[in-house]
C-alpha cells in the first residue's frame, strides 16, 4: 500500500507498464478516463439531499471511496505523464485562492471572487 504521492506514482507506473499501457496513458486520454471517473463518483449523490450526503451507509461509503481512488489514480498519472508535481501546484492554487477569497472579504459566501471584488 502506498503511503506517499511518489510511491502512488511507481506503483500507478508500474501496474500500467506490466500491462504495456503506457501507449494508451496520453495526457488527453487521461483527461478524459479522469472525467468519466468524476462523472461516475457524481452520480452517487445525484439526487440525494444535503444531509444524505453527509450520511452515508459503509456500502456507500465503500462504493465512493473507490470512485475517489479512480478519480486520484487517473489524476496522479496524468501529473506524472506531463512531469508535474500535484503538491507544488497545489501549493501554488492554494496561494492564488489566498489572494482571490481572503477571508475577511469571502467567509459566509459562495459567490465567485469577481463579485466581491467589486465591493467597496
């Protein structure tokens, strides 16, 4: 079992070399599998209130953490496939959103930032 993103990325490397995959693992393919994979995790809480997606049984439970892991496997292949490293960037993203929604201006709201950036 993995336990850091680097050995995520040898042994999702690994299991798609044993199978000779690479060939299909494009950055373009790998978009789009990762799409579906967040398409098919959308769908368990298609229809679902607010409170039932925050109650889930282990069944579901179960069912969207794999949908998750497929989501997280496609996106860490896509990021090994095109040399990025998916903690800088995230670093970076988390730094940007600091300056787009600082916390004075942004708590309490689910608008986007240009809205509030327009208020006085």
């Amino acid at each position: 079992m993995p336990d850091s993103l680097h050995d995520l990325t040898a042994t999702i490397c690994k299991f798609a070399d044993e199978r000779d995959w690479e060939q299909f693992h494009s950055p373009k393919n790998l978009s789009m599998a990762l799409i579906v994979e967040a398409g098919e995790l959308v769908e368990h809480f298609q229809w679902l209130s607010r409170k039932q997606s925050r109650e889930l049984d282990d069944e579901q439970r179960r069912d969207v953490a794999l949908e998750m892991a497929d989501v997280l496997i496609y996106l860490v292949r896509m990021a090994e496939r095109l040399d990025i490293d998916l903690l800088e960037a995230a670093g970076k993203k988390m730094a940007l959103n600091a300056e787009k929604y600082p916390a004075d201006r942004s708590r309490s709201r689910a608008d986007k930032y240009t809205r509030y950036q327009q208020d006085p």
